[in-house]
C-alpha cells in the first residue's frame, strides 16, 4: 500500500474517532422528564403478565396489552388493596365477585389495552379470571421513591430493584433516571482510543518517520 493511501485512510478512521463521540453526546437528552408515565405490561400466550411485578410512581399509568391470541382479564384482588383505595378490574367491575361473575366481561382480547391510573400509595394485587389457577397473578407496586421517579438515591434504586427482581426490564434499571446518559460510557472509551491512536501514530512518525508497515525503507 502506497505510504500516502495508507495515511489518508488511517487519518480518516481517526477523523471518524474522533467525532462520533461528539455525535453520541449531542444525542443524550438534556434530563429525564418527572412528569406521570405510562408503563406497559404484556400479556402473553403463556399466560403471564410481562412483568408480573411492576413498580410504579403515584399518578402512573399502568397499561396492559394482549400480545398474543388468547384473552385475559386485569382483575383486583379485593384484599389486596391499599385501605381505601376504590376497587379495579378490567370491565369497570365494582368488586372481585362481579368481575368473577361477569366474565367474559372485561375481557382483554389480541392487540386490545386496559389502563388504569393508581394515585394511591401502597400494593395492588391482581389475577386474569380465566387463568388465575394456573398462577396467572401480578402485582403493582406504587411507591414514591418508585421506579418510575427512582432519583439518584441508590436506597429507591435497590427497592426498585427488590420490588422487581426478575424483572430485567423495570424502569428502576435505566440509568437515565440516575442522570447518567447510558451513551457517555461509549464517549469516554472512544475518545480514550482515538487519544490513543494519535499517540500511537505520532510515535511511528517521530521515529520512523513512516507508519511501521508502509514497507518503503527510509535511506536509499
Ligand atoms: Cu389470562
């Protein structure tokens, strides 16, 4: 390879080193907003809720969507409501033996939704009427220091994280909410390698001067 091809390639891949870390910072969001947030929770054809424990902040939305064929309900545990919290189920149910009794009432069929807001503090404990036996059940959690307004207190964090253990897609995971930009560790490792490839190339100038394989020997 010609010393002179060689060079306008490398200085190229440094040019592009260089910048793309500038690019990725640019991107990052200025803050994550505090406002009430909508979290989705799937409904699937193994009949789970997806996540099955999901914490939320007062005022969050929680909605649930039927992803695969079959039907199921969002139905309230009556005793496993916060004291003084109204009763809830899908199909607008005043209490758990109606929603029993009317279903297929408040049946969410394939690619339907049911919302439902939670302002009051405390834990919501829910089954799908048709498939409660067979251990169709979750919980909504709604806490201040949830996961959705998880501050940069790594107490909320780790509650978050004990609320929703295995559940690798809560929101108490992002980094965002921490005021971290998950792209920054990519910017600093790329602007440490083009740091260190302009080390490198400068070397070889100042002591060859040539790159080390551009193959032209230096004295005739
Ligand atoms: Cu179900």
């Amino acid at each position: 390879m010609h010393r002179r091809h060689f060079l306008q390639s490398a200085t190229g891949s440094l040019a592009l080193l260089f910048t793309s870390p500038i690019v990725a910072a640019a991107e990052v969001p200025p803050s994550a907003e505090e406002s009430a947030q909508t979290h989705v929770v799937e409904m699937t054809d193994a009949m789970i809720y997806d996540p099955d424990v999901i914490t939320i902040a007062p005022g969050d939305t929680v909605e649930w969507i039927t992803v695969g064929q079959m039907g199921h309900s969002i139905t309230a545990y009556e005793n496993e409501l916060p004291d003084g919290a109204p009763y809830w189920a899908s199909g607008g149910f005043d209490s758990e033996d109606d929603a029993r009794s009317g279903y297929p009432g408040g049946n969410i069929a394939k690619d339907e939704t049911y919302s439902y807001t939670f302002d009051m503090e405390g834990e919501y404990g829910y089954f799908c009427v048709p498939h409660e036996t067979i251990q169709m059940i979750g919980k909504v959690i709604v806490s201040e220091g949830g996961a959705a307004t998880a501050s940069s207190s790594s107490g909320g964090h780790a509650a978050g994280m004990g609320a929703g253990g295995d559940d690798p897609h809560s929101e108490g995971e992002d980094p965002e909410h921490m005021g971290v930009a998950f792209q920054a560790h990519w910017v600093g490792i790329a602007t440490l390698l083009g740091i260190f490839a302009s080390l490198v190339f400068t070397f070889f100038f100042l002591k060859y001067n040539e790159t080390p394989h551009s193959g032209y020997p230096k004295q005739k």
